[in-house]
C-alpha cells in the first residue's frame, strides 16, 4: 500500500544537507526502522504528483550497492518525504570527522563498492547518480557500503532550491563550465575526489599544500583531521578547478595501485577519464573488492562509531 505520515514514528534527526533533512523513524506496523529523507518543495499539486511517480523507479533499484527504497509520499502541500532502508554506520562524510582519515585497504573497499552501485544503476536503469559524495556513500555495521540520493527524478532535482555552497564542491571541471554536458565522466571526476577526501580526512580543495599532506598523514587513525573550511573562497576553489591541473594524490603517502586510479578518474578532461566498464579492472578495485571482507568493514565501521 502507499505510504502517508501516519504510519511512522520519529526517533531522532540523523542530519540535514541543503535540500533537506533526514530523520530515522519506525514504520510502525512492521516496526522497521527506516531513513526518511524530507524535502522541502515550492511547487504546485501537478509537480508533486510527476516527482512522486518519477521516484516509483526507485522501488525497481534493488542491488546490494544501493540504499534500499521502501516509498514516497506528499507531506502537506511542502514536502516529499521519501523512506529508504537506514544504515546504521552513518555516511562517509560523518565516519571521517569523527574517525579522521581512512585506511587505504578501505578506500578500495570503498571504491569496489561504488563502481558496482553506478553501473548497476547505468546498465540496469540507465540512470547517472549526478550526486556523488561522502554524504552520499552509507555504510553500516554489517559491513554494507551502499549508494543513495542519485538523480532519478529530473523533476525532483530541478524543483530542489540549491544553495550554491556544497552541491557544487564535488563538480568536475566540465560542470563548472557548462552545467549541461553531465555524463558518466562527471560521476567518475566525483569518485576520484570522494575517495581522495576519504584518504586526507578532509576536503582536499583549497588544494592541499605539500606540508599540509604531510601533517595531515602524520596523524594516526582515529584522529580527525582539522575541518577545512570549503566555502570561504568557493568561487576561488571552482576557479582553480577550471584553470589548474587536476589534482593529483600524493604518491608518498599512498600506494601505486591507489594513486593510478584516483589520479585517472581526476583527470581534467572527461574523455582522458577510465570508462565505467574499464574501473573495476584496476588494480586498486580488483585488489581491494576482493580481499577486504565485509567481516572487515563491519569492524571498521564500529570501531568509528565507538570512535576508538
Ligand atoms: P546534500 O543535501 O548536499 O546532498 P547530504 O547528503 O549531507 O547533503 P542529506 O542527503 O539530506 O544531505 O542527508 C543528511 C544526512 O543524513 C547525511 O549526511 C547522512 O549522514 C544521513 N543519512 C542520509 N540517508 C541516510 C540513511 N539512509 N541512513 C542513515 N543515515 C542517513
Ligand atoms: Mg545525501
């Protein structure tokens, strides 16, 4: 049956980005615990009823690297609220301010997990995530890293008010440029920073200084990096985005095979980028997919909640 709002209980906020909030609620006739995503819209009746039935591919999207989808509803005349499975280990974004940087064996992890996400959505739904970021990547104490918030509802991502601050951080040089040439190539630049932020515990724009690399890996894990404030000099960021080379991993503190594969997906121009097909024949992915066991992440995981 369809969803409404009385059928929830709330527990607590989990967190709010810029379109909206996130609340962990029980269903109440199943007692299922559930994420539900609140998302304020300025639209008329028409509109949310196309969003609504635009997310119903969602319920379609069942793959171990996606956040499971359990429905939508309209909430008065101002929100979608949208109920997907809940992780318990939080994003990735909230694991690296608590916990500091991750291991690099975890960022392939990591890296194995999303590839498998985004190509199953490509190749089965033919849906680009437009979205990727460590807020984007959930994991939980099962040893689960999933994807979630990818881009379904065209209608849904236009309606959305965006500030400019955050949702642009993550944008590949072309986007910055001419927002409307977004493909594959543009969720791979994503990654690539993603996962060079996970390896740093900070964003890595304002492009880190060489002392700054080296600080930063001097901590040991379970330190949490400095939070580095992004948006003071945002235009600034974008500019040297757009202008300088890409930016590239250092090569001292991380491995060959991890270097070679985030340096790729950085890579300025879109074309010079590695296929969808082609980044789980990396070594970094190959490597990691295979041997980091899910017993392994599941250990991670508490181990950063219990912020040990
Ligand atoms: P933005 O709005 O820029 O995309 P964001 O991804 O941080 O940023 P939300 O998608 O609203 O914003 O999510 C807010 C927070 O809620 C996330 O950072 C995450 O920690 C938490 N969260 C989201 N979905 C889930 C989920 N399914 N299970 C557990 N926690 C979640
Ligand atoms: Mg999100």
């Amino acid at each position: 049956g369809e969803f409404n709002d009385s059928m929830f209980e709330l527990d607590r906020e989990l967190g709010a980005g810029n379109g909206g909030s996130v609340e962990r609620v029980v269903h109440k006739e199943t007692g299922t615990i559930m994420a539900r995503k609140l998302i304020h819209l300025d639209t008329n009746e028409e509109m949310f009823k196309k969003i609504l039935l635009e997310l119903n591919i969602l319920k379609d999207c069942n793959h171990k690297r996606v956040v499971a989808f359990y429905g939508s509803y309209q909430y008065q005349r101002s929100q979608i609220r949208i109920c997907m499975e809940y992780m318990d280990g939080g994003s990735l974004d909230k694991v690296i301010t608590r916990f500091g940087k991750l291991h690099e064996s975890i960022i392939g992890a990591v890296a194995a997990a999303v590839v498998e996400g985004m190509t199953y959505i490509k190749k089965e739904h033919d849906i680009i995530h437009r979205d990727i970021k460590p807020s984007n990547i959930l994991c939980s104490t099962q040893g689960d890293i999933k994807l979630c918030d990818f881009g379904v509802s065209g209608q849904l991502v236009n309606s959305i008010v965006q500030s400019f601050v955050g949702t642009r951080s993550y944008m590949s040089p072309e986007r910055i440029i001419a927002d409307h040439q977004y493909g594959v190539s543009s969720d791979i630049w994503s990654l690539g920073l993603s996962l060079m932020e996970l390896g740093y515990g900070t964003h890595p724009f304002p492009r880190l200084k060489p002392d700054e690399i080296e600080e930063l890996m001097r901590l040991p894990e379970g330190t949490p990096a400095p939070q580095r404030a992004v948006h003071v000099d945002f235009i600034d960021i974008l500019a040297d985005r757009v202008e300088n080379d890409a930016p590239k991993l250092s090569s001292e503190f991380f491995g060959p095979d991890c270097c070679e594969f985030i340096d790729a997906c950085l890579r300025k121009e879109p074309d010079q980028r590695p296929t969808l097909d082609s980044l789980s024949n990396f070594n970094f992915v190959k490597h990691y997919g295979e041997t980091i066991t899910v017993q392994t992440i599941a250990t991670y995981v508490k181990k950063s909640l219990n912020g040990e």
